[in-house]
C-alpha cells in the first residue's frame, strides 16, 4: 500500500474512534432516557450503528497491522509496477487517461488510483513507454499505448 493509502486508513480509524464513537454513545444514551427498550427504535439504530462502528474499527487496525507501505517517492524505472503513475492513451479513441498503480484498499478508479489486482494494472506491469496493450474489460477488449511512465 502507498504511503497515501496508508494514511486515509489511519485517518478513517481517528474519526471513527473521535467522532463516530462518542456520537453514538450519546445517542444510545438518549435513547435510554426513553424507556423501554424493546420497542424503541432509535436505540435499536443507535445499537447497530454502534456495532458497524466497532467492526469497521476492528477491520482497519486488521489491516493496518498486516500493511507494508510503499514509499513511491523512492521508486523509480521506466518500467511499470506498484506505485508508478501511468499515462496510456486508447488506440481507438486516442483518449489519454493517467492512473496511479495502487494497493487494492486504496483503489479508487474515478480518481486515478487502479488496483494492482485489476485487469489493467495487470496487463500494464513491466510495460514501458511505447509499449502497447491489450485489456479485457467488461465492455470488450481495449488497447492501450503507454504513453508516460511516472513516480509521483
């Protein structure tokens, strides 16, 4: 994972933990202050909140632990692999698109950021800058040029 990617994680459990949390534990309390319980749906909702809250806690400080985190800054080559930021244009539209080779976690298509698991990014790694390739994507097979290769 990037050094980004790590980041938004680490970023996530703060607010879950600093702002998500307590704010459920006052609503949960003021649903109390209610009455009964058994038929009282904003405590219902407060507690099932709550218990998303804690998993996805759970799930982050997992994922955080097992991470090795990548400092793209440090790498470089004119071929692709994990972190390079790739410029390809589409041989039949000849459209330019710039995507960044990410970790799965992180990965975020509309903003440039391609898993390295992902059909693209598997066909890009090793390719260098005029090398051309061909990609199956649910739509049909694309080809794309490598265009640029970065280190950003």
């Amino acid at each position: 994972m990037t050094a980004s990617g790590y980041k938004a994680l680490e970023d996530e459990i703060n607010l879950l933990k600093t702002v998500e949390r307590p704010a459920v534990i006052r609503m949960i309390t003021e649903a109390r202050a209610h009455g009964d319980l058994s038929e009282n749906a904003e405590y219902h909702a407060a507690k099932e909140r709550q218990a998303f809250i804690e998993g996805r806690v759970i799930e982050l400080e997992d994922k955080i632990g097992r991470a090795d985190v990548i400092d793209v800054s440090k790498l470089s080559g004119a071929t692709v692999k994990f972190g390079a930021t790739v410029t390809l244009a589409d041989e039949d539209t000849n459209e330019k698109r710039k995507y960044q080779i990410v970790g799965d976690l992180e990965a975020d298509a509309k903003n440039g950021r391609i898993s390295i698991s992902s059909p693209i990014a598997r066909a890009l790694i090793g390719k260098g800058k005029g090398d051309t390739v061909e990609v199956a994507a649910p739509g049909g097979a694309r080809s794309y040029e490598v265009i640029k290769v970065e280190w950003i």
